[in-house]
C-alpha cells in the first residue's frame, strides 16, 4: 500500500496549534516562509514520498545492499530515485542561503523528514547523514572548507557521513583509538577503523565526505583529546573538481536486523588524508549542532513509520471482516463485521493515533525552538530556546523512537499473521523502527543525558524554563469552560514530574547512583507530559477551529475525542512511571554481579 | 553463544518452590516421577538445547527454508538434528503409555520445551505441533485411528498440523469453507484451502498428520458446524505401512519475519481422504484439549527466547567495557568499567530476568493443574483444576509472550547496535518472539477468552477459584514475619484485581462493549497479579532454603532481592492498568469510523 502524506494532519499543527507562519515572521532569516509557501513545499514533498521513494521501500529490503571488493550497490531504483530526489533541490532544503542551500526552517524540514522515512526510511538516511555532516561543516568549518564542500552537498551530489564509532568505543568515545597525525598543506593524516557508518559507501553521490573523530598524538585523555576531520573519499582539486582516491576503504557492510537498503559500513582509514574542522581538540563539542539536529531525525523517524504502520492497519482494519461488534451486526447483509468495531482494535489503533499526533507535535515544538535558537534576532531569545532544546532533543529523540516503535508492534498485531508475513510491509517496519531506539545515543544514554546532564547537573535550569511555558499555558487556560474537561490531568502529571525532579536532584547527592536509577522512567514520564502539554494545545485548537468551521467540524470534533482517549487510557502510565522513579536505586544496585 | 539451560532455577522452581515430587506421588500415573528422574530428565534435555539444537539456530535463520514444486526443504542441518532427537526418544515423552508414549507430566515438558525454544524456536515448532496433534488424536480419536497413527507420532517418525486458518477466517473459524464430502469406508473427501499451517510440509518425517477443520454440506452455519478430520499426507495401509500420496499440496510458503526456518505452508486440500475425529460438528470443542497445551507452549516460547537473550545480554554487559560507575572506577587497571555497573543496564536486566523467572512459575503452575485435571484420581479435584486451566492458560499465554518479547527487544538494547547487527542472535530473537504474540488465537483474543469467556460470562467462577488460592497463600503467611516486608504489595494488587473484575463484570450487563474495552490492561494486570503470586512463593521458598544452607546462600539471597526488584519497580504498573480499566468504553467507542 503506497503511503499517503497526511497533510491535513500536519497542516493543522503548523497553521493552528503552533501558528507558523506568524512566528516565522518575527525572524528576518524565515519571514519569508508563509502558510502558502509551506503548503506548496508540504505537498511536494507528499509527492515525492508517496511517488518516488515508498515504491522501492519493500523492494529496497528485500533486496538489500550488496558489497564486493569496497564497493556498496544499493538495491534496484534507488540510484534512479537519488537522481531525481537531488534534481527536485530537496537536498539543499535546509542548506545556507550563502552556498546555495534554501534556508529552510527546521520546522518545515522535520515534517517533511517524517514524510520521507514514512515512505522509506532506508533511502532517508542517506539524505539525512548529508544535511547532519553540512550543518556541522556550515557551523565549524573554514570558509575554504565551506566553499569546496558545501555547495555540492546543497545540491546532493556529494554526500555526508559521521564516523564516531569503533569496535571497543561506542557511547564511550574517550577511548576512541583512531589517530591524526599532521601532514603538509594544513591536512593531516588519519588512521583507524570506524563501525557502525551510515551511508560510509554506496552508488548514489559522485563522492562521500566523512566527519571524522581522532586523536592527535599526545593529546589529552579521554573526550577533551578527540578532534573533527573532514576526510573525502574522493579528494578534491582546488577548482572543485574530483581528484585521486583517499585512502579510506569500506572493508564490509553489517548484516543487521532492518534498514538493508541503508549501508552501515565498516571503514578503514590508512593515512587517509583529512582537514580539521574547528579547533584541535574541541572535536565532540563540534558535534553537537549536529547530534541535536540528527537526534530529532532519529524521533522522527519513529513518528514517520508509525505514521505508515497505522494507515496500513487502519485500513486492514476498515476491510477485514472478522467476528460481530459486541452490540449486536453492523453489516447485517454480511458474514462478519469489520475488525474495527471490536473495543480491542481500536485501543490500538488510538494507541497509535494518538501517539503519533503528540510525537509529530512535539517535533515541531523542539524544531521551532531549534530555529530560534539559531535564527532569532535577539540573543536572550536565542538562549532561552537553546536551553529548551537541549532538554528536548533527548526526550523527543528517546520518547517518540519508543512510541514509534511500539505504534509499529501495535500496526502489525492488528493484522495479526498477516503482520507478520512480509507481504503487507508491517514487519518491515517493526525491524526499520527498531534501529532509532538504538543508534546516535542508545534511548538509555538519551535518559541519561537528560536526567544527569541537564537536569540534576544544573540544577533544574532548563527544567523551570519548561515548566514556565507549561504555567503560561495553564494560567492562559484557567478561565476557559470549554477546557476544564482536560486540564485537571495535565495539572496533575505536571506536579508530579516536578515532584520526582526535585526528588531525584536531592536524592543525587547524596548518591550518584540515583541518577541513572531514575532516568530512564523519568525521561518516560517526561514524554508522557510532553504528549499531554501537546495534547491540551491540540485540543484547544481543536476547540476554537470547530466553533469557527462549518465542513470540518467533524475532523475538530475526532481530534478532540482522541485527546480524551489519550488522557484517559494512555496518561495513567504516569502513575506507574511515578512510582518507579521513587523506588530509587537500591534494589537495582543492592543486586552483586553473581546474583544477575 | 551456546545455550545454556538454566538447571539450577529450573530445579529450584520444581523441587522447592513447587515440591513436584510430593505433588506427583498424590496420582498414580506420576507416581514414579522422582525428583532423581526429573533431574535426568533435565539434565539430558538441556545437553540436546545446547549442544544439538542450539548450533543450527542462526544458520537456520539465515537459510530459511526454501520451496519447491510442493517440497519444502529444512535448513541444512536440520534433518540429522531432528533423527537424532527422535533417536533420543524426545518425541514420545508425554505420549500415552498404551500406545508407546513415556507418560511423563506437562510440568517437566514444559520445562524442556522452554529449553528447546530457547535453543532453537524453528525447530521446537516441528515438534510442538506434533505432540498437539497426538494429544488431540489420543483423547478423541476412536480406536482404530490412534493405533495406526499414535505409535509413529510419539517416535517423531511421523510428525503432525492443525489446519484452522483460511485466508477470509482466522480468529473467526465459523466461516471457513473448506468442505467434507461423505465418501466410501467412513472416509470424507476434503476440500478447501488453508494458510499459515505451521510444518504444513517439510523433509523431517516420513509423513504428515494433519488435523482439519472443515464443513459437512449442510451443517449448521458459525462455529457449530464444524467438523474435525486427520488427513494424512500419505494415505496408509492397513498394515500401518506407508500407502499412496493424498490429495494434499503445499502451495507455497510465507516470507515472514521470523521463525524462518519453521516452514509456514499454503495447504491445497482437493478431494484429500479424511477421517472424522470425535463427533461431527464437534471440531472446535475437540481442539481445545489441544489448545490449552498449545497455547501454554506459546508463552513457554516466549520465556524460552527471553531465557536465551538474557544469558547473552548478561555475558555482554558482564564484558563490555564502556564508561565508569557513577560511584568512581571499578576496574582501575582497565580504562573503563564493564557496563553491568550501570542502573539503567542493570535495569534492563533486572527486568528481562525477574519476567523470565515469574513467567517459567506461571508456566509450571499452569502445567501442574493441566496434569492434575487429566490424571488426578479425584474427580472434584480434577474439575477444579480444570477450571483454574481454562483461566491460567490465556493469561499464561499472552502475558508470558509479551513479557517475553520485551524481554528479547530489552537484551537487544543492551547490545547496543550489537544487539541491531545479526552476529549476536539477539535480532533474531526479537523476530522470532514476536509471532508468540500473534498465532494460537492473538493476544487481544486471548484477552478477550479471559475477561469475557472466562471471567464475566461465568460471574467470576474461576476467577473466585485463583482468589482463594492467593487468599490462602496470604492466610498461610499472616504471621510469618521474613514475609512482612513483600506480602502488603502481593494484598493491594489482588485486592485492585478484585475490585476491577467485579467493576467489569457489573459494567459489562448495561454495555457489552465493556468487555473488550477493558480486556487487554485486565489480562496484564491478571499477568502481573500471577507474576507477584509467584515471586511471593519464590521469596518464601528462597527465605526457607537460605536459612537451610550453607554453601548456596548466595543464591537464595540473589532470589530475594530480584523479588524486591519486582514489587519496587515492575508491580507498579499496577496502577495505570486499573486506571485504564476503569476509564471504560466510552473513549474508545465514541470514535466514528472517520475519525480515525
């Protein structure tokens, strides 16, 4: 079944909840993005996903990636669809105007990445890893380095790649062992094997630009000693054109569990000759513009195969006709009902549903604060937004791959045994959406970033930011009749994510144990406080934009139904999440290494 | 990374926890089932998972099995396994003596299938369905029918199906069209087609017993008029020797996610000869001796990858050496700790290992009411067995298959992209657990068996049994005071249950929809209340056996704080599970068909 864009959907988060078009206009560098503009590009991008790239998503994992002697061939369609896809400038979307890319909001780029890993999340990453490694290049790099790479990358015909990772060095990147040795020119010599490389060799760019981590001889131990190459697979002249071939080499591709039309490369560099980006030594601090932008990619694509498991399951659902409705026949002249009359059906397709709203919603949530952390004219706004977004980013990255993840089980156990035959692409799914759980940061070290690091370690800061646009909303609401249905709950969860907050921040210093004892459930319990803070703005939208329609009324009158299921069958968790923090770190940590 | 099965736990749940001995001296038919039996038993049972099964695991994976003009061909490997299990007697174990079965009790097969699904889920399913058949055929089978298939299927040279699904009828059997034509000799002539029949067809015995569902022309219309016949893939003489093929074809097999080596067959039945099994229009009610056994091996497969992806998780996280303990270094020579001093790691294996304990409890403790409702000489006692089965086993089957998966995607997660790549096994687990969840009847259906079938339309009869049996439980331990500190948790959560199910039961005469709306968070809170029922006995028993020895106190003391681990951090969940139920229908009802 070919995926649909649901731009109504998105529509009504960008125009109604979050009001796009009148907060692009207090930024000079999106001022001109309007509602018209956005709705063109969304629905282009529709196209393409529904078009060009999910008729070679099953196809592209049946087949896979292939590998001999260096090289990676991706699956049939895919070098065809590349052309295209970098023909219709999507590559340079969100590019610098300066070098050629289009200066698009964040805003507009994650709904339109939700699309395209929805329609095939394999051919996503190659162009996901291209924008990730020229944000960073476009951030710290030279203008030399700029000028070279960056107007190619804009237009897709190079590509990008991050190489963090090596066999013995995962989450813990001090230990990296790859090194850099300084060579003529202002280039360096690098060495060292990389696993894991997304897109690290493949037929689809004429050339493939990596971002290497490695570590100058002599350099300090651990994280403060890592710096940031950029390595081209094809060196490059100094008027633009290629050149000799570098000396990095995919040594073979993994045989993994999902994403098979997506390389995931083992590389070697052997002197492989490479430029510094940013300064020496300041290497993983470069990366973080990136990990932020590329982290939220991750949530996304968990919203965007939930979003493609329950329009599949939705309409199996509509046409299955299995068993009566409990109440009696609702299609007397037939053998059985649909599927979707049973309580049990739907529980899980709401489960869905309503998840990937609040997910989808909470990605615009942290990609506008990611654009006004960068394209804000005023500076405290600037850094108002850049606090909230360092505590979203994990939480969004962690919460919406789990949900995502789980929205994709729930979409195959509605088909049952047909879920699970390969024909209706659902277990596809499930094994697509399984890898956003895991890479760029495991959703424990996610968890941990967010409990550890930018919560317990300042304190609370960038908590009571959050907490205060949460308050604003509450005090703007607390007069409203028509909201009172809905927010007592949101009241509720939000006093006690506070509660376990200051908890976990007094039990942490007595024990450093208790932080990684809670962060887990708490970065749970702060997703699920996320979704309801989305669902109670979705849900006043809702309100007002059916007092105003006429035809639509039913669609606002659904969402608001689907905020209720939410808050009654999915917020309890916080009950139990609740508890779980409290419990603390003693009968996790009493246990010897023995006794496991 | 072989198998290893985990004795020690096993014997510690059989032997003390559960006193199999004792209990089995109570009926003559197990009356010789030792605790020194057992222990052989075992013992052997876990050198065939480890070192004849486990080994042909993944490549039986990576091979599949591959069709053929109607064969299909096992993975390599596969059939010398197989002559050497059935070599081994394995087939036969809990066969009918008088017919050349071993007679041994659902208790110690239970444990044994646990470890042949752990070691290889492909390969456990040949045989599962075998023994289902069997059993099947043995208790409604006429005379003449068992002699000439039972011997040759307890020696697995002959193996056995269940033929239900059809393409239009999966969990709503009264619409199959598969039809039973009378012919000569009190033989039928069956026609129609079936899917998703597991070992449907394969190179592993010398012939194939199938059981099939199918209609007489003018049975009643639904459930009630269908019949069950064995149709035998070769037609055999009346000497029991090997006669003509049957009219019975494989069409093809499913591309599926998992269980790859387990062929799942298309079945083309055109005028096959049949014989009728136990009355006509009687099938259903024929196949649910069957179908507590089958399902009980469901969560037993459940547990049994759960098992396998612990003890790898376990050994990576034991290895692995990334970051250091919150509290400072514990392996100050080395340059960074092994990730088991991490809470959240510790969590994650904490949560996969007290599941895998409980679940195995629950399995066994439905396993011993199964024996006792068949061989107990008390009628009384066997009727009420008998009706704690029919309540035990859906919850059984669901909750151990889900907890069992998550348990899977959890080792996974552990792993890290390790878990993702094929190498360690763990991805594969993940996709061979997840259709536990989907075949024998889904999960929501089982939930629905229990909330409706077994618990609202009967007042609660069986329900009110498995009370008692905790209220005794609590009433045995009142003054115990090692139980003090776990018993008030064990009291809340059956006291929510209680409070729930007459809730529903109430609800449920104004609203029919009540039932299933409530039936899925009610069948996981009945799993948890089991689960916590079972960690008590184990903590009492545990306490008992510390106090007793002296060289194995550890072991005991290990028990006692993964108990702790669960009422702190995994019984919780109790409260959202009886929030949701009480949140009703209505949230979930009042959605319209567009408003999905």
């Amino acid at each position: 079944m070919a995926y649909n864009a649901p731009l109504k959907d998105m529509q009504f988060l960008l125009n109604e909840v979050f009001t796009a078009e009148s907060m692009f206009s207090t930024m000079p560098a999106t001022n001109e993005v309007t509602e018209d503009l956005m709705t063109a590009i969304l629905e282009e991008a529709g196209k393409i996903a529904g078009k060009l790239l999910s008729p070679i998503n099953q196809t592209g994992d049946k087949e896979g990636c292939s590998y001999r002697d260096g090289l990676v061939i991706t699956p049939k369609g895919f070098r065809e669809a590349y052309a295209d896809y970098i023909e219709g400038g999507w590559s340079g979307l969100t590019g610098e105007p300066s070098y050629g890319g289009q200066g698009m909001p964040k805003v507009i780029s994650a709904l339109i990445e939700e699309m395209f890993f929805s329609a095939n999340t394999s051919f996503c990453l190659y162009t996901v890893l291209t924008t990730g490694a020229a944000l960073t290049i476009n951030e710290c790099a030279s203008e030399k380095l700029k000028k070279i790479y960056l107007p190619k990358m804009y237009q897709g015909i190079w590509s990008g790649t991050m190489c963090l990772t090596e066999s013995h060095a995962g989450t813990d990147l001090g230990m990296i062992n790859t090194k850099a040795v300084p060579s003529e020119k202002d280039s360096y010599h690098i060495s060292g094997t990389k696993i894991f490389i997304t897109a690290g060799e493949h037929d689809l760019s004429e050339n493939i630009v990596h971002l290497v981590l490695a570590k100058l001889p002599g350099a300090p131990a651990g994280p403060r000693g890592i710096s940031l190459f950029l390595v081209p697979k094809i060196l490059v002249n100094e008027d633009g054109s290629l050149g000799t071939r570098n000396n990095v080499v995919c040594g073979s591709i993994e045989n993994k569990m999902g994403i098979k039309a997506s390389a995931t490369c083992v590389l070697h560099f052997q002197e492989a000759t490479g430029f510094l980006i940013g300064e020496l030594n300041n290497g993983l601090s470069n990366l973080f513009t990136m990990m932020n932008y590329e982290r939220l990619s991750m949530g996304l694509q968990g919203n965007g195969l939930a979003e493609s498991s329950y329009q599949i399951a939705l309409e199996y659902a509509s046409e299955r006709l299995q068993g009566r409705a409990a109440k009696g026949p609702q299609l007397v002249d037939k053998e059985a009902d649909p599927i979707l009359v049973h309580p049990d059906v739907r529980r899980m397709l709401l489960t869905m549903k309503v998840n990937i709203i609040a997910g989808r919603a909470l990605s615009l949530y942290s990609s506008f604060h990611l654009d006004i952390s960068r394209l804000h004219p005023d500076e405290h706004v600037r850094e108002r937004s850049k606090k909230l977004v360092s505590l979203l980013v994990p939480v969004q990255k962690a919460y919406c791959s789990d949900r995502g993840f789980e929205a994709c089980v729930l979409g195959q156990q509605v088909l049952g045994g047909h879920g699970y035959a390969a024909e209706w692409g659902l277990e596809q799914n499930v094994r697509d959406a399984r890898i956003a759980q895991i890479y760029e940061g495991a959703n424990g070290i996610q968890a941990l970033d967010l409990m550890g690091r930018k919560t317990v370690r300042t304190g609370g800061e960038q908590f009571n930011l959050l907490m205060k646009e949460m308050e604003e909303f509450l005090a703007s609401q607390k007069d409203n009749i028509d909201m009172k249905p809905y927010l007592a709950k949101f009241f509720e969860v939000k006093l006690l994510l506070v509660e376990t907050t200051k908890l976990v921040i007094e039990k942490s210093s007595n024990n450093p144990d208790e932080v990684g004892a809670a962060s887990y459930p708490y970065m749970e319990l702060m997703g699920l406080t996320l979704y309801c803070f989305m669902w109670q703005r979705i849900i006043l939208s809702a309100i007002e934009s059916k007092k105003r329609s006429t035809d639509t009324q039913d669609y606002y009158d659904g969402l608001i139904k689907n905020g209720r299921f939410f808050l009654d069958k999915l917020l309890p968790k916080s009950l139990s999440l609740g508890e779980e923090i409290k419990a603390g770190a003693d009968s996790l940590m009493s246990v010897t290494a023995d006794q496991f």
